[in-house]
C-alpha cells in the first residue's frame, strides 16, 4: 500500500470545496490538539468534547489525522508477520477480515473463529496505537486509525480495501488490492474517505513546487469522481448505481481528482494507453463546464502551449497535441493550469 508520488498530485484547490468553510472551522479547534495521543480514545474523547454532531466529529478525526499522520513506507507490513503467525494453528481462516470490506463476522460455529477476531482486534489495536502516537503510517493505518476513532465515537464506519489509481503507470496494468480508504454513515448518508490522500497537498503550477497542505476533496467526495482513482474489491462500496468493470478501470486514462475535475469531460480518446509514433498528432474531444483560458500539454514533464481555437463548438473542445518527445511515454493536459487528465504512451512505437 502506498503514497501518491508528488508529482502533479491530484488536487489543487485543497480548501476550496462544498466542506471549506466548516473545515476551517473545525481546523481551528482540531489544531490545538496534541499532534501525538496515547491511544485513539483519547483524541475521540477530547473530540467529543468539542464536537456534538457526528458529522462535526468525523470531520475533526479527518483533520487531525491529515494534518498530523505522515506517510512513511517502512510502516508497511508492521506487526503483520506476527499477525500471520498467530493463525498456524487455527483451522478455519479463509481471508483475514482486516483485509475485507465490511470486517466479515466469522461463523462462531467454525473451528478458530474467536482466536482469529480475538488476534485481528489485537493486530487493528496495534496499529492504531503505533500510529496516533508515532504520527507515521502507510493507508492501512490511516484507515484503520480513522476507524477506530469513529467506532469510539458511535459513528458507523467501514474499512474498505481496493485498488489505487493516481500515477500514469497504473493505467492498464493488472488488478491488485493496495489501498485502504473509508466509508461512514451519518443519518442514512454514506461519505467515501481517503484521509492518506487527504494528507498529501498538491502540486502548484505557477510556482512549480509541491505544497503540503490537508486536501478536503476526500472527505465526502462524491462516487463518480471517487472511482475514477479508486476501485473497491467489494463493489458495492463503489456506492454507485451503475457498474464499471475492473478492466474498464484499469484501462482508463488517468482522470485527476480535485474540486475542479467535476467541471471536466473526456470524449476522446477513451483508452488511457495511446499507440502513436514520435511526429504523430493526438486529437482530442473535450467537455469543460467553465470558460478556457489555457491548454497546456506536458510530454514526459516537457510543457508545451496549445496556440490552436479553444472555443466550444456544440457543447464540445476539440484540439490536438502533437507527439515531439523522441521517446515518449506519459501525455498531461491541463487546463486552465490545472492537471485534468494523462495517458501512458505505448513504448511499441515504431
């Protein structure tokens, strides 16, 4: 399980969403918390204190954790080869339930089935604790720490495990369970949660540096902009009507996930690998719910201007890029300044 890598990361506009104004709110009291606690009760019994509403109280969880967790791979794997260990002699462990959506409850009729919960309450504990009060930790903790506070604090609330989408690499490649994220229920209202991608801030353009700053847009966004970076192995929790298969996903241009990529719409091309060769032209066919001002195109990281009509014709943009890179292999587009969408070049090119 990992960290998005920081460049060009996922969402520019951090504060500026339907959450802002509360978070700020909430923020000022949250960052006079202690930014380490003993055990995840304590900071759900001081949150308790300051916040009445459950939804006041999971924003404070989200804020705290994405301002004082930070991602650290070595964190990866942690007391999980004991973990494993523990279940040699229980006869009955299909999967363990960590690793599952909903934390599956075991059939007390099955051989282990209480030494296995016993061990994975003591293993969730752990990480919990190790995280809250070292301040470092991979997705699994995020998740596991934003759940723990929640379930001291009455709210419902899901582990979810599935697959990450956010670098041009993972476009078209097999399926693998590497993320963990949330969901919670307020007054019958499902919100998806990504508290690890909420702590990682966003990439500026005009100054060309990495800002590290708490990104609201994971807290409470919603299910079709969710999925286009995140694929639960439970479908269900994708909480959409409709269903979008794995290699539908998987095969996907990369789609950035910020505030302003609810304002954006990709006709074409609709594959996220493009075979083309060096000198050809990529045409594209795009939607934007704002006025234009700029397209700019990077081909691995060199920036290019579009200089071509950018006026809509019948609802819909069309341009073209042309691929000049001698050994191309990722496409940018962004607009207005903003990363929108990228592809993976074909290395077959003749």
């Amino acid at each position: 399980m990992y960290k998005p890598l920081i460049f060009f990361l996922l969402s520019l506009f951090s504060a500026i969403n339907i959450y802002g104004q509360d978070f700020d709110k909430i923020e000022a009291i949250v960052h006079k918390y202690p930014t380490t606690f003993k055990t995840p009760k304590k900071l759900a019994d001081l949150i308790a204190k300051d916040f009445s509403t459950e939804l006041d109280q999971a924003k404070a969880i989200y804020s705290w954790i994405t301002k004082n967790i930070s991602y650290d791979y070595n964190e990866s794997g942690k007391f999980y080869a004991d973990y494993a260990n523990s279940y040699k002699s229980v006869s009955y462990n299909p999967f363990p339930s960590f690793r599952s959506s909903n934390y599956i409850e075991y059939d007390k009729t099955k051989s282990g089935s209480k030494k296995h919960l016993k061990t994975e309450r003591k293993y969730r504990k752990k990480i919990s604790k190790r995280v809250i009060s070292t301040g470092i930790a991979v997705c699994e903790g995020y998740t596991q720490l934003f759940k723990d506070i929640c379930d001291h604090l009455g709210i419902t609330c899901f582990y979810v495990l599935g697959t990450a989408k956010n670098q041009i690499p993972h476009i078209g490649r097999d399926y693998r369970v590497d993320h963990a994220w949330n969901i919670i229920e307020i007054d019958f209202k499902k919100y998806l949660i990504d508290a690890t991608w909420g702590s990682t801030g966003y990439y500026n353009v005009q100054k060309q540096e990495f800002i590290e700053e708490t990104n609201y847009d994971y807290f409470g966004m919603s299910a079709e902009l969710f999925i286009k970076g995140h694929y639960p192995d439970f479908y269900e929790n994708s909480l959409l009507p409709e269903t979008i298969s794995k290699k539908e996903f998987l095969d996907a241009p990369l789609f950035y996930q910020h505030e302003k990529a609810k304002d954006f719409g990709l006709i074409s091309p609709s594959t996220g690998i493009l075979d083309v060769n060096t000198s050809q032209k990529v045409k594209f066919e795009i939607t934007y719910n704002e006025a234009i001002n700029s397209i700019i195109y990077t081909i691995n990281n060199r920036q290019f201007n579009y200089q071509g009509n950018i006026k809509p014709e019948n609802g819909i943009i069309r341009f073209e890029v042309t691929i000049s890179e001698p050994n191309p292999k990722e496409l940018i587009v962004f607009i207005n300044e903003i990363p929108m969408v990228g592809f993976k070049i074909a290395k077959d090119f003749n």
